[in-house]
C-alpha cells in the first residue's frame, strides 16, 4: 500500500476488461484515487464495490461530448490529474477481399480518437497539477503492431501506429511544460479481445504480467513501455528491415494466414 504522500490522482479509461482491469484493481489497492472510465456502468460498478477511493465515470471513448464532460466531472472531483492511462481499445481485422470502410472507422475511433479525445480533456487537470509543484505523467496503451506492418492489421495496425505518432509528438511540445509522456507498446496479452484471435501468438502474457510491467514502467516514467521484452525487440527489430525484407516476411505471415 503507498503512503499518503504517494496516492495519485488517476484517470484510467478502458478500465473493466483485460489490462485495464488488472491495472486498475492494482491501483485502488495501492489507495489512488482513480477515476474508471468504461462503457458499462454495471460492470464499472462491480469493480469498485466496496472502494471509497473510485471514481466512476461511465463513457464511450469514441463519443467526443461524453469524454469532455468526464474532464469535467473529473476537474470538480479531483483539481487535478497526477497521471492519466487512456487504455481502450478495440480491435478487428480486415479482410481485403471484402474491403470494409466501416470496419476501418470503427477501430479508428476508440484507439486514435479516443485517445485523442482524452488528452483534450485530461491536459487541463494535467496542467492544474503541474502548477502545484507535481510532475504530472499522460500514459497511452498503443500495441507492438505499430512497430512493425501485419497481415490483415491494415485498421487496428494503423490506429495504433498513428497514436504512437500523435503522443511522440505531443511528448516534444509537453516537454517544456513539464507534462511526461509515456507510450505502452504490449504484445500479445490474454484477454477476452486476443482470446478472439484465429492465429497464434507468441509468447503471450497474462493481464497481471502486463499490468506489473506497466506500473513498473510508469513508476521508472520510461518513454516506452514495452513486453514482453523478448518479443517487442524482435518486432521493433523487423520493423526497421530494408522495405523489401519486410514484404518479404509480411508475404510469409500472410500466407501462413491463409493455411489457417
């Protein structure tokens, strides 16, 4: 348990399912106080039974209106935000002999604009706190597939690609208002979404795997968070190979695919 000295103030959005879940049961433990944002309320409500140091703020990530107001609600609650860990996330994968524009706007809206959303809301309260005297601390789950291109992860691959951009460079111009910045690239992790996937994954880790390396990652304020290490250095690694290697490789992935 932290002492009071250490209890933050902690906005975590994707809150009732998978890393979210494992993060936040870890952190009210701790005694934060920690706002859960969520799309249902019941299961938000199930979380913090029990626990005065919750806050439950029930929202769709991709609704712009609902995710100002939560900044709202969060600003009258708390002054300020200690740290901030914009987590949901979905994920479906294209199928380009079907080609779905749909599907595409769908991934796109909680993973980017979701998160995009919720910097817009949190970045006030981050301030607020800065100018008490703390080091404030905006966190962001992106995945190991923005270091690299995959087979069908044309939507969710580029969702995440683009919010690992959108925070670099939001890192560069908070740097001078003393807003830290950190990027959460995990692997394959155990939850009901990767439970969906059709393919295999390679070594996979559970939720409080992923949730110790997260909270050990955000406690050393590390610009990247990335697990399990093993297999995020070999992805990152293929990620930079000559364009013509990484077709090759991806040409590979896909057709082991297709055998599936």
């Amino acid at each position: 348990m932290s002492t009071a000295s250490d209890r933050q103030r902690i906005w975590l959005t994707g809150a009732t399912s998978g890393i979210g879940r494992a993060l936040a049961e870890r952190l009210l433990d701790e005694g934060h106080r920690v706002a859960l944002s969520a799309r249902s309320e019941t299961a938000l409500g199930e979380l913090a039974a029990g626990r005065d140091n919750a806050l439950l703020l029930p929202l769709d990530v991709a609704d712009r209106q609902a995710v100002r107001q939560a900044g709202e609600r969060l600003g009258a609650a708390f002054g300020g935000l200690d740290l901030v860990i914009l987590n949901a996330g979905t994920c479906e994968y294209l199928d380009v002999r079907d080609f779905d524009v749909d599907l595409v706007e769908r991934v796109f809206a909680p993973n980017f604009f979701g998160a995009v959303y919720g910097v817009a809301a949190a970045l006030p309260l981050l301030r607020r706190a800065r100018a008490e005297g703390g080091r404030p601390l905006l966190a962001a789950t992106s995945s190991a597939a923005a270091y690299l291109p995959l087979p069908r992860a044309e939507a969710y691959g580029a969702s995440k690609a683009a919010l690992s951009h959108f925070l670099e460079s939001l890192r560069l111009d908070l740097a001078a208002e003393g807003i830290d910045v950190s990027l959460i690239h995990p692997g394959f992790v155990k939850t009901p979404l990767t439970d969906r996937n059709d393919f295999a994954m390679p070594m996979r880790v559970t939720v409080d795997e992923a949730a110790t390396a997260i909270l050990e990652g955000l406690a050393r304020r590390r610009l990247d968070i990335h697990f399990p290490r093993r297999f995020t250095l070999l992805v990152r690694l293929a990620g930079i190979l000559p364009p013509g290697l990484r077709l090759r490789l991806g040409r590979r992935m896909t057709r082991q695919e297709t055998r599936r």
